[in-house]
C-alpha cells in the first residue's frame, strides 16, 4: 500500500524528533552508564551507545508507551509534588554514573524513588532487571542524601489498564552487581570491545539478535525451499501476534461494555459473543512452603516427585 505525504514525513521526522529529546531530557547516553543501562543484557547496551541503529516506525512508537505510562504515574502522584526525572551524577571505580529517576518524593524524613515500566502482560513479581535499576538509584540517592530511601515500580499496561505496584527493598548484594555490571559496561565502552551476552526476557526482539553469540551457537543455516518455508512461518507468526494483540483489545472493549450492563451474551449477526462468570480457584502455593518451611519442602518434594516427558516444540525469537 503505497504511503501518503503524512505517513511519509512522520516516518522521516519521528526518529529526529525522538532523538532531540533524548538528548535534552537524558544527554548524550554514550558517556556514561545510567541505571537502565545495567538492568540488560550488557551487549545490547554496548551496542546501543556504539553503533547507529535505526529502529522502524512501529518500534520507536511502541517505545513511547514508556511516556504514556510515566504520563499516567504523574496523574497517580497529584497533590504529592513528585520531581520529575530527578537526576543523580556519581562514580564507581573509573566508570561515570548518572540515573534519571521518573519520580521522587521527598519529605524531612524520607525520599521515595517511584520506578515507572510498561508491560504488555501482568506481572505477579518485579523482574531482576527493575530490581538492579533500582537498587543502582538507591545507591546512588543514599551517597548524596542522608535521609530513608525506600523505593516502588509501578507497572502498567496501558491498552488493558493494569497497574501492580512493587515495593523494593535495599539489597547490598544486588547493589553490588549493579555496581559491577557498570563497571564492566564502562570498560568495554572505553577498549572498545564487545561485552558478553546475557539471556534476557526480550531476546526474540533485540535488533542485534542476528550476531549474537548466545542466539547463533548451536544454529543451522537455511536454503532453498526449506529457508522460503521458515521465512514464511516467522511472518506468519509476526502477523498471529499482532491479530492477537488486537484480538485481546477487542475483548477487552466488549468485556467491559457487558460488564458495565450486567449482559451476559451479545448477538452479532449469525455468531453469539458471550461474557462466563468470575471463578475462584484454590491451589496449594509449593514457592511459599519452600521459603517458609524448606525442609518440609525438600521431604515432600523427595516423596511425591513424578516425572513426565514433554514432546519438543518449535519456537520463533
């Protein structure tokens, strides 16, 4: 489908209009780590402040449902005068620090650091990622201010309108790691040599994916009508994933509509549209009984274990 004169310049002027105020709001990324930067895989923030990477139009505004969400917290916090994008300037043996807090709030006693991240599912617990960011700006508040420092991540799916929030407690060890991957980073930003890898949740859609030591090891190479047939299926699968995405924000307009009118069924044409009724489940939480009582754990555990097998499956990153 051929584009019009608008979509044309959007796609010219967004990247430079996004560029321009990274620059204002963060500076310049590449001279210093910044506590998003440790809460990744350390290769793809190398390669973030190294090289120029042109995101398409579809991920640079995806991105910016990060602004949404902070836009939303800022609402949550009024009356509670937050400052916004607080920044903090330190160092950790020869590596330039600096953090961009989204919120903070502060009183005589205490400073609260409120974390904002957008999420396209629910999340029942805080990633280890948010937990390092955070502890990274904990630490670096604490060297500058001598009050409490306690901490939250808010996140929120803003096509559904969920929202859970975290508390985070002060952890030394995680501090520590923090501290480490940063110093690690700067080196590597200094020699000019590529750190290693990590696994991460969001490897199927990292832009350097393709020259990934972790990605590549172990992988076969495609040709002829084989290689036509796996094309085909990462489209397919790309086209299942945005149908679903849709799917899901039409079912949550409707949910919402039934719910609000107490309807139960809808008729559309020939097909029928139908809301089930809230169920409650109960189920034995064997992650609490480990933590509270591990021997009793390891006991059960070792009496009522069974196996099972599972066939393989294909997955697509």
């Amino acid at each position: 489908m051929e584009k019009n004169k608008f979509d044309i310049f959007v796609a010219q002027n967004l990247p430079k209009a996004l560029k321009k105020a990274s620059l204002q709001s963060l500076g310049d990324r590449a001279s210093y780590v910044g506590s998003s930067d440790i809460s990744s895989c350390l290769r793809k923030t190398y390669l973030d402040k190294t090289s120029e990477n042109d995101y398409d139009l579809t991920t640079l505004i995806r991105f910016q449902r990060g602004h949404i969400a902070e836009g939303i917290v800022k609402v949550m916090l009024d009356g509670l005068n937050p400052i916004s994008q607080l920044e903090l300037n330190s160092s950790y043996e020869g590596a330039t620090l600096k953090a961009h807090i989204d919120f903070a709030l502060e009183n005589k006693d205490e400073i609260v650091i409120v974390e904002v991240k957008s999420v396209s599912t629910t999340v029942s617990e805080p990633y280890l990622s948010w937990n390092l960011q955070v502890q990274y700006q904990m630490a670096m508040l604490a060297k500058s201010k001598s009050k409490n420092i306690r901490a939250f991540v808010v996140a929120i799916n803003v096509n559904t309108g969920w929202f859970k929030s975290f508390e985070i407690e002060r952890n030394e060890a995680l501090t520590q790691i923090a501290f480490e991957k940063a110093k690690k980073l700067s080196l590597a930003l200094q020699s000019r040599v590529e750190p290693e890898a990590e696994i991460q949740l969001f490897c199927g859609v990292c832009p350097y994916k393709a020259t990934c030591p972790l990605m590549l090891k172990g992988a076969n190479e495609l040709n002829g009508e084989l290689l036509s047939v796996a094309q085909s299926l990462i489209l397919l699968n790309a086209k299942k994933k945005e149908l679903e995405s849709e799917l899901d924000e039409k079912k949550a307009i409707l949910e919402e509509y039934m719910r609000s009118h107490n309807a139960k069924k809808l008729q559309v044409n020939d097909s029928f549209i139908t809301l089930s009724n809230d169920t409650t489940s109960t189920s034995f939480d064997t992650k609490a009984l480990q933590k509270d009582n591990p021997d009793l754990y390891e006991e059960l555990f070792e009496k009522y274990q069974k196996s099972s097998q599972r066939k393989g499956y294909i997955s697509i990153k």
